[in-house]
C-alpha cells in the first residue's frame, strides 16, 4: 500500500515534467479537406489535444456572438425588442473572421502572427492547433507535414514572461542549493541546478545538457546510478531516501541523500527521470564517527564486565577456602553474618590465663 508521500510523487514529476517542458502551439494550415481528415485522424490516434478552424466550424460558433435571443419551453425564441421569431441567420464573413482571431489569442499567439493567419483563413484555410510539450512537438509537426499540410508553425505559448512558469523554474534552479536534475531516457542531462553544476565541475548548468553520470562519476557509481534510473522508469516506483555512495574519478567518496522519480508528459508518458539530491557526506562522517565511538564503548563495556566478572570469581573462591577472616586484611569483603560468626568462634575459643 501508497503512502500518502508516494502517491503525491508521480503528480510531481508530472508538474516538473510541464515546467521543464512548456507548452507548445503547433499551427498546421490545410487547402485540401481531406489531407485535413487524414492529419486529424493521426492526431487523434496518438491522444495529441487538437482543434480544428474552418469556416463552416467557425461560423456556428459566430452565430452564438450574434445580439442575444431569448427563448423559454413554452414559446418560440424571439429577438430582444421584437415580436417576431428569431431566425438564425448565417454570420457575415467579418463575424466569423472576429471569431477565429479570439480563439487565437486564447491560445496566446502574437497579434502580428493572428493578423497573418486571419488573412488566410479569409481564403477557405482549413487549421488545425495542436497543444503539446516541447518533446513532442516535432512529432506532431512530422505528422502535419506527411499528411499534406501547406504550413506547419510552431510557437510557445508564454504568455507573459513576468508570469512564465520558466523564469520561476530558472531562478529555483540557480539558486537552490539542492541538487535538482532532469534527465531523458538515456540518462542524458535535460536541465540541472547550479549546484549539480558545481558539484561535477562544470562551469554552468547547461554544460551538463546532453552528457550521462558516465561522464563524471567512476565506472561504480555511474552503473548503479542507470539501474536505479532504469528501475525508476519500468516501474514508475519512486526511489525515495536513498543513502548513495558517490566514488570520484580521483577515488574520492562523498554521500548523498538522494529522491528520484519518474518524469512524465503531459499524456502521464515516462520520458525520463528527474531528481533531488541533498549532500549528505558531513552527516554521514558524523554518523561513522558515533558508530565507532559506540563500538569502543561496547568494548571497553564488555572488557570491564570480563574483569568483573573474573574479581568476583576469585573472591568467593577465597571464601570457599576460608581464606579470608575477620582480622585478615580485607574485613569488608566479608559479609555481616560471616563477620560475627568468626567473632564468636573466637570468643568459645579463648582459654584464659592461669591465676598465681
């Protein structure tokens, strides 16, 4: 059974996942239908968050914007400030070119790239968005261009960059003293914080991009790090508190407290793994220092228990033989009752003097 920890875990990586890899526009622009048909179809097949613009989609839309029409289940509709029965009627062409520049910027397109594809789709353009990370977005520019698209664009979609979840990501990663990492399939660096930077030796975090831990760690350490990872993405099971052993190339050894976990998409897919290391090496010299002050101290315990028990052996072989006495040198080792049955035995045997 989950603990309440392990469950949030895979949430996590899937947050870090959506910030490392922002979302992405992909505009495919389409003159024939049916090329449109094919590319939707794929898009679909491969769970990719699409929608299609065209004039006939947009118009029925456009229809909603018109002045508002009041209806009820008792009586037919009717316009405000009329008795006559509304009639739907078709948009104009100025309507349903309003319609379509709104839906493009909700999905927060420049005005200067809106205006340009407002100009097409005036033409009978036939559109297709795709909303998708950074990773698979070539993937789905690939399936645009296979199925006959005229145009195929790709734009991100920050908004704002005040409030772009990257800028808050970057300065978490260039200030934060933990070693934060996220890595691709192959074990290669996607991004890294300053101090995973400064802890390999490189002179900035995006020199880590592209490289693996067989790059900076011993033979030992980078195999045991991949299985780990490896584990990590078969299983989707979290490595949680791990106490590692880090072996330098130079032979030196150092600790971490490590949490790995998987990194995934915006489709819930493993793309990779992405971590959190903590130094742990004071903590673990310290708990080694205790550990062997600990075993000095048992010894020098069971030492004194071996003495103490040989001391006690020999005092009560020495009274066994009755070698000690009341006037012997160590009266104390004696007990009470043992002290005054000596004194009486040598009381009933005193003879004493004779008279004159």
């Amino acid at each position: 059974m989950k603990t309440p920890i392990n469950s949030l875990i895979p949430a996590i990586g899937r947050l870090f996942g959506e910030r490392l890899l922002p979302k992405q526009t992909i505009v495919g622009i389409f003159d024939n239908a049916r090329y449109l048909d094919k590319a939707v179809e794929r898009l679909a097949r491969a769970r990719f968050e699409h929608t299609v613009y065209n004039e006939a989609i947009v118009g029925e839309e456009a229809i909603n914007v018109r002045p508002p029409v009041f209806a009820s289940g008792f009586a037919p509709a009717v316009a405000w400030g009329s008795s006559e029965r509304a009639v739907p009627s078709k948009p104009s062409q100025d309507t349903i070119v309003r319609v379509f520049k709104a839906h493009l910027a909700h999905w927060h397109l420049p005005n200067k790239v809106i205006e340009a594809y407002a100009s097409t789709f005036s033409q009978n353009g036939e559109f297709v968005l795709v909303r998708t990370d950074a990773v698979q977005a070539e993937q789905v520019m690939e399936i645009l261009r296979e199925c006959g698209a005229r145009q195929a664009d790709r734009h991100d979609n920050s908004a704002s960059k005040e409030l772009d979840p990257n800028v808050i990501f970057d300065f978490l990663l260039e200030n934060t003293p933990d070693q934060v990492y996220f890595k691709d399939r192959r074990g290669r660096f996607l991004r890294a914080s300053r101090a995973v930077a400064e802890l390999l030796g490189a002179s900035s975090a995006k020199d880590l991009i592209g490289k693996t831990d067989f790059d900076f760690w011993s033979m030992e350490t980078a195999r045991e790090t991949a299985a780990d990872e490896q584990r990590i993405m078969k299983t989707r099971e979290p490595l949680v508190g791990k106490i590692e052993r880090l072996v330098h190339p130079d032979g030196r050894i150092s600790w971490d407290y490590t949490t790995k976990m998987p990194l995934l998409d915006t489709r819930g897919e493993v793309i990779g793994i992405c971590g959190i290391n903590k130094d742990f090496t004071a903590m673990k010299c310290m708990q080694d220092a205790l550990e062997e002050e600990r075993d000095r101290l048992k010894a020098t315990i069971a030492e004194l228990e071996s003495k103490n028990a040989l001391l006690q052996a020999d005092l009560q072989s020495a009274r066994d033989i009755g070698v000690l006495t009341a006037s012997g040198p160590e009266p104390t080792l004696m007990h009470r009752g043992e002290r005054e049955q000596a004194t009486t035995d040598g009381r009933a045997t005193h003879v004493p003097d004779s008279e004159p």
